[in-house]
C-alpha cells in the first residue's frame, strides 16, 4: 500500500467507506420497509378477524354466501372446538387451516401462523371466540407473496444501483482527492526548480488557511533557514579564505626573500620567526574553525564540572595581568565567594580570554572581570571603560567574521565573540553585548545554574 500513490489509496478508502454505508443503509431500508409490510399484513389481519368475529357472532348467513376467496385477496374460516370446519369463505381448500397444536394454541389466545397454503405461503391470524355456546376459533388469513414480490423488488434495485452509486461516488471521490492534491502537486513542481543558484524562490501557498496552506509556509520559513545557512556559509568559505590567504602570502614572500639572499643569516633568521608567527597564526584560525564546526553540529566536547567562580576569573586576570600593566591598564576581579558555575573549565577560560583579548585591543581603562548569581543561572561579565560597541555593531557582534571597524587587519579575524556564543550555547547559556549607560563594553555570559 506504501508504494500506491496517495490519490488512489484515498479514493480508496473513500471507496471503502461509501461502501460499508451504501451497505448499511440498504439493510436498514429493506429490513424497514420488512418490518412496515409485516405490520401492515397484520394490522389488516386483526381487522378483518374483528369483522368475521362479529359476523359469527351475529348468527348471520354466514361466510359462504361472500365472493369466491383466495388467498391473495385474503380468506375466513371458522374452526369448532373439535377441529371441524364450521364456516369458511369459498374457494379455499375444505380442510382446516391450523393443525391441531395450532388450534389448541389458538383456542387460548390470539396468535399468528405461517402456512403454505396450496403453492402460496400465507400468514394466518388465529382469534378464540364463543357463538351460539360454542368455543369457536376464526381463522384470517392473506397471502404472503405481495410481501415477498415487493422486497425482492427493492432487493434487486438495491443490487442494482447500490454498484452504481459506488462507483459515481468513487470517481467523485477521485476527482475531489486529485483537487485536493492539485496544490501539492504544483508545490511539488516548483520544489524540482529550486537549487542554489536560484535563491529567494519558494513554494506557491494556496490561499486557503488549511493544513496544506500550513505545510507550504513551514516549507519556505524551511528554505529560507536554509538559503541564511548556505549564505552564511558562502561568507564563512569567503572569509576563511581570506584569512588564510593572508598568511600564506606573507610566508611566501619572507621564503623568496631568504632564497634570495640565502647566504644572509639575519635575513633567514628573519624569515623563519615571521613564517614561525604566521604559522601560528593559521594554527589558530584552524582551531577556531574547527571549534565553530562542532558547536554548530552539536558535537562540541564539554567536560562538565563544578568551578568555583572566583577561581575561574583569578586564573584570566593572572594570565593577563602583564599584558594590561604594560598598556597602563589594570584587570579586577569581583566574584562572591562560594559561587560555582557548572561547565567545562578549558572552555569558559577561552571565552573568558577572548573577552579580556578583544578588551586590550579595543577598550581602555580598568577591565572588571565579574560574576553574579541569578535567578536560574550564573553570569560572567567582562566589563571595561573603553568606548564601547558602535550602535550599528551591536546586534551582529558575535556574527563570524565580524568587526566594529570593517577592516581586516592581522591581529584578529573577527571570531572571538563567535566563539564566546558558540560555548555559551554548548553550556545551555547565552550570550550577550551591550554598551553601559556609565561607557565601555559590556560583554555577559548567562549559564545554567551548578545543581
């Protein structure tokens, strides 16, 4: 059924379910219009027996003076006690009608028989009466085959056009699942154009506001993730190249400057530490791409443990302490004791460095390094008096590549607050930047609170 397409395995069903009522209300109309024949075959019985009850009892001529009976037009015939025919409307049989545990059954109460009656089955009304001092029994009857002629009548217009009705019903099925699908299928179509090369396309949305109009908007809110991913990505190729490129050109050119001078110690000297530099530089980069493609894959490895929040902070500002003392600048560190933050060490001190990093070479004044506890969540903060991000910077601050002042320059390649966001993330957190009221920069990593 898997490999039926969806058009049919609808019609299909809507087939099924035509069927299973088509079915159900034949037999509800047969098995009614059984029950109203039945009814009124015995409501015609009980009246005729009342009238031949009331003849009988009258003393009258009798039954034998009316027309010639028979059994279609409805017959009488009055049984004694004994089971002899006392009277009876001509043209039947003159036999009695009731056998004779019919008649004792009958002398008791009312009831009704089906008999055949020469070729024709007839349902009989049996009534107990009393005449003349005698226990009587009038017997009514009326032929059975009128009944039978009119039900297999409806039997047969039923199995006549009940297929019929079936099968107009499963074409309109058909029809109405094919205009339901058209939508789908020009979706479908337009789905088979769309490719790199053309973005901005996307699927025609039909106007209704039902579960397919639904399904066309998440698949373009889908491509257009999709076309943001692959442009972000064409930018990230773009500007990783870049980068590379830069280095790579530096190197080539102190390596043609040591073979042209390959006698020249100073000179080759010279070009190994620069190759050396740029080495370390690519070695970098490398690495902070590598990290960049874990977080976004959701492989980035995390050694979670609990790091006391003053520790954590003491061990950046050490490490940066000479740094900021030979600019003139100094690095606090506010944390209340007691407080842990829960993650992986290796990893927050490299967000925490790139911070203080981008703060020595863009801001000025006093660096805070600061932690708080929160409502849910631990923040740590990397304040200083610098002049803070440019307005238009602010919301694409931790975008790759990225930087305040649109240049490239060799002392950075505008991944730092990528990669802060991208640990943060890992860690459940968030990250963000703001410029204080007071001045400066204000960069905070909001992470879950330690358990």
């Amino acid at each position: 059924m898997s490999r039926i397409p969806i058009r049919i395995r609808l019609t299909l069903a809507f087939t099924l379910v035509i069927a299973i009522v088509l079915t159900a209300t034949g037999f509800f109309i047969y098995l009614r219009l059984a029950s109203a024949l039945e009814r009124a075959l015995e409501q015609g019985l009980r009246t005729r027996a009342a009238d031949v009850t009331a003849l009988v009892q009258q003393s009258d001529t009798g039954l034998r003076e009316g027309r010639n009976a028979r059994p279609d037009s409805g017959f009488a015939q009055v049984i004694g006690s004994r089971g002899g025919i006392i009277d009876a409307t001509p043209g039947i049989a003159p036999l009695p009608l009731l056998t004779v545990a019919q008649l004792h059954r009958a002398q008791g109460q009312t009831s009704f028989f089906v008999r055949t009656v020469g070729t024709e089955p007839v349902q009989l009304l049996a009534v107990p009466s009393t005449a003349q001092g005698q226990r009587l029994v009038v017997v009514v009857g009326a032929s059975l085959e009128p009944r039978a002629e009119t039900l297999a009548d409806l039997r047969r217009q039923l199995l006549v056009g009940g297929p019929i009705a079936l099968v107009l019903a499963s074409l309109a099925g058909y029809l109405l699942a094919a205009a339901a699908l058209r939508p789908v299928e020009r979706m479908s179509k337009r789905a088979s154009t769309i490719s790199a090369a053309s973005p901005g396309r996307r699927l025609p949305v039909p106007p209704a506001d039902d579960e397919i109009a639904r399904l066309g908007c998440r698949l373009n809110e889908m491509l257009a993730r999709l076309e943001g991913a692959l442009e972000r990505e064409r930018t990230l190729v773009s500007n990783a190249s870049h980068e590379l490129r830069t280095p790579l050109s530096l190197m080539k050119t102190e390596i043609e400057l040591a073979l042209a001078e390959p006698e020249s110690a100073p000179v080759l000297a010279a070009a190994l530490r620069s190759a050396g530099e740029e080495t370390d530089r690519l070695s970098l980069l490398t690495d902070d791409l590598l990290l960049l493609a874990r977080a976004d894959s959701g492989e980035l490895p995390l050694r979670r443990s609990d790091v006391p929040a003053a520790e954590l902070l003491g061990t950046i500002a050490t490490r940066y302490q000479g740094r900021a003392a030979d600019a003139g600048r100094t690095i606090e560190v506010v944390s209340p004791s007691g407080l842990v933050v829960r993650g992986d060490r290796r990893r927050l001190e490299q967000a925490l460095a790139n911070l203080v990093e981008n703060s020595l070479r863009h801001g000025a004044g006093t660096i805070r390094l600061e932690a708080a506890a929160q409502v849910g969540g631990t923040e740590l903060r990397v304040v200083d008096e610098g002049p803070g991000f440019p307005p238009a910077f602010a919301d694409r601050a931790f975008d790759r590549f990225s930087r305040a002042d649109g240049q490239r320059e060799t002392h950075g390649v505008g991944l730092g607050l990528a990669i802060v966001a991208a640990i943060a993330q890992a860690h459940g957190g968030t990250a963000t930047a703001a410029n204080p009221p007071t001045g400066g920069a204000d960069v905070m990593l909001r992470l879950p609170r330690a358990r």
